[in-house]
C-alpha cells in the first residue's frame, strides 16, 4: 500500500505536532504522569474507543476491533511510552518545559504524538484494518517498571496479543528507519549491595570491620573475577555507579551501600552474572568478617526482534517513505528498553528506530541531555509507518 492509499484528515501533521509540543511543555515524572493520563483519555474517548485504564494510576491502553470479526483474527500491541525525565531543560525552543527540573529529553512526547496521530488515521482506514489493535501509552518507562506492570495486569490477553511494536527517536540520520535482527537491546539488572561491617572510631581500625574496605575491594575484584568466566563475544557490562557509606573522616561507618548495573545482549549471561555477583560479594564480605546482601532492585528483559515482523516494517517504510529510507542497524544498544517485558516467547516483536539526527538544523544533541530536541516534523511520517506496519502484518507483510 501506498501513502495515497490512506484517507487522511486534514491538518493532521499539525495536529501530531501540536499535541507534541504540548506534552514537551507539560512533562511528567515515572508514576506522575496524572495530567498526561487524563489528556489521553479526553483523545481516546473522542475517537470512540475502548479504554483500559489503572484505578489510580497512570498510564491508559485504547483498543479497536475489527468491526467485520473481532473474535476470530489477530490482535497487534503498539506501545509508545508518555514519561519524562527530572532535568532541568537548557533549550530555547518555543514549547520548552514549563515544569521546573522535569524535561521530556529523551522524546517520549514525540513517541505519544506520534501514536495519538496513528490511531486517527487507522480510524479513517477502518476498512483496511483486518484485526484487532491495543494502543498502550505506558507509564514508567525509563524506571524500567511500566511495561512488567501492565503485563502483570493483563494488557497481552483480552484480547491474546499476537505481536507487540515498539518504536524510539534516535540520532540517526533525520527521518530514516533503524531496523536489527534479532537482539536490538541489552537485559539490564540492577542491584544494591548492602555491606554490613562494625563501626567506631578511626583511630582503632583493630576494633572495627571497616565496610568501606569491604565495598572497595568488591568493586576491584568482582567485575573482572565474572566477565573473566564468559566468552568475550558475551557482551557483558558490569559498573558501580554509586558507594555510599560515613558520616566523618574519623568514624568507621557501620554500612555502606554500593549499587550498579550489569547489561548482557543474552538473558542467560545475565542470569549468571547476577548468581556470581551474589556469591563473589559475600565470600569477599567473609574474608573481612562482614556480612554483605544484594539485592535486585529491577530486571529488564533484552529485546529481542523477530524477522519476520522486521521485514514488514522495512516493506512499510519503503512503501511510506522510499526505497532509500531504510537503515540496517549492525549494532545493538547496551541500553535497555522494558519494551522487552511485552515480547512474550509466543509473541512476535520488533522495535525500531526513527531518526532526527541532522547537522544542518542542528539537531545532534542525544538522548537524555538538557538540550536534546528534534524537528517535529519527523512524526507524521512515523505515524503513517505505524499505520502501514499493521495494515501490513493483518495482510503478513503483502505490497
């Protein structure tokens, strides 16, 4: 199918655009996004769809169904994330954030935009959708938690999901789509570990376990003791990023926290990473007489795409927006995504990148900086991708 194929209304690129803009000057934390909830449900309830909502909480899921036979056809999950980020934005745009330390930098506004803008053009198509779709704008992406939530409470069943898509803006080049095979994302875990030792005064190191040479030594020794026992093909990353212990530069502290986060591109290297950890941290607390206990604190699945939902992203971006339109990614992110909690075993997925990097309209900053930002324009043509990846998965990927 092609572009004029779709019916679509009038001032609808505007429209994408200005409900962007509006969520940019009006960004909300991970669990807060009460107001951004509420204005989503006013859209959903306009266009006339079902709505699933959390009594209470944040995030809403709309769903359509094939008006012809909603029982007995195939259900697509589309999912963009609504939450922002608690950093004060730096740029001079016209929609900068009105909500002081809260920005939408890594362009989950664009995402909800863009989603809003696919869901009216599918209504104006309804007789080229041959199934049934959930929209899910999720809440509490970026603590990593949103996604296993709604899992949790039943977004893949009532219907059975057959497929989940996923999508992100990304610097690479403006107006492009970044598709991979197979892993896209890394499985992340993070963790605390809790270092018990006994306090006192600094003068008398005899009498105490000092829990900060506990914590120390751990972070020297345990990251190289496991990435040592994996294949250097693993692509394993284990980092502290926080130890924090004491009150004064004479008193033993009694504990001290260390925290950190072991990425993996394979959910087995990780599992087995995070056994290791467990059992290195406390032998090496023994040693000294300490006592140390981690905990997990969040477990992100990798993301995984399927290629044959792939190929029919590719076939829809070329039919959208040309031949050359296409990037194929070589390189997966050590980032992670909980985009990954939705892509069951029996579940196909993908996810897949749209790019706003260009050096001419300066817009080259990255993801989760203060200056980050993107020409809007890039979010009609990402709709119309949506629409036409799903027309195309009901028909299994037919020009």
């Amino acid at each position: 199918m092609k572009i004029n194929d779709l019916e679509i209304r009038d001032g609808l690129k505007e429209e994408i655009i200005n409900f962007r803009r509006y969520l940019h000057q009006n960004p909300e934390l991970s669990n807060f996004e009460f107001n951004t909830t509420k204005v989503l449900k006013e859209e959903l309830e306009k266009l006339g769809l079902e709505i699933v909502e959390r009594k209470n909480k944040t995030g809403i899921v709309g769903i359509f169904k094939n008006p012809n036979n909603s029982e007995n056809c195939k259900t697509i999950l589309i999912r963009a994330d609504i939450d922002a980020l608690p950093m004060e934005e730096l740029t001079n745009c016209p929609y900068k954030s009105q909500t002081k330390n809260v920005m939408h930098s890594c362009g989950h506004d664009g995402h909800t935009a863009a989603l809003l803008g696919a869901i009216k053009i599918i209504l104006d198509n309804k007789d080229k959708i041959n199934g049934n779709i959930k929209f899910l704008f999720q809440h509490s992406e970026e603590l990593g938690s949103g996604a296993k939530e709604w899992v949790d409470e039943g977004v893949l069943s009532n219907p059975n999901v057959d497929a989940v898509l996923g999508y992100h803006v990304m610097p690479i080049p403006e107006g492009k789509i970044g598709i991979k095979e197979n892993e896209m994302c890394a499985a992340s875990t993070v963790f605390e570990i809790l270092i018990k030792g006994v306090g006192g005064h600094g003068a008398y190191p005899h009498k105490n376990i000092n829990p900060i040479f506990i914590g120390t030594d751990i972070i020297q020794k345990v990251p190289g003791m496991i990435i040592n026992k994996f294949d250097a093909l693993d692509s394993l990353v284990i980092n502290f990023c926080t130890f924090n212990g004491g009150t004064k530069d004479n008193i033993v502290p009694e504990s001290v926290r260390l925290s950190g986060t072991i990425r993996s591109l394979k959910n087995s290297v990780g599992k087995k990473a995070v056994e290791m950890l467990e059992k290195l941290s406390k032998n090496i607390a023994e040693i000294y007489d300490g006592e140390a206990t981690v905990n997990i604190l969040a477990n992100i699945p990798a993301v995984e795409n399927d290629s044959s939902l792939n190929k029919i992203i590719e076939i829809s971006a070329k039919n959208i927006l040309g031949e050359n339109s296409v990037i194929f990614l070589q390189n997966a992110s050590m980032g992670s995504e909980d985009f990954g909690h939705l892509k069951q075993k029996n579940i196909e997925g993908a996810y897949f990148y749209i790019g706003y990097y260009n050096e001419d309209k300066k817009y080259t900053i990255s993801n989760h900086n203060p200056q980050f930002d993107f020409d809007d324009s890039i979010l009609f043509p990402l709709s119309l991708v949506t629409v036409e990846t799903v027309i195309n998965y009901f028909n299994r990927g037919d020009k």
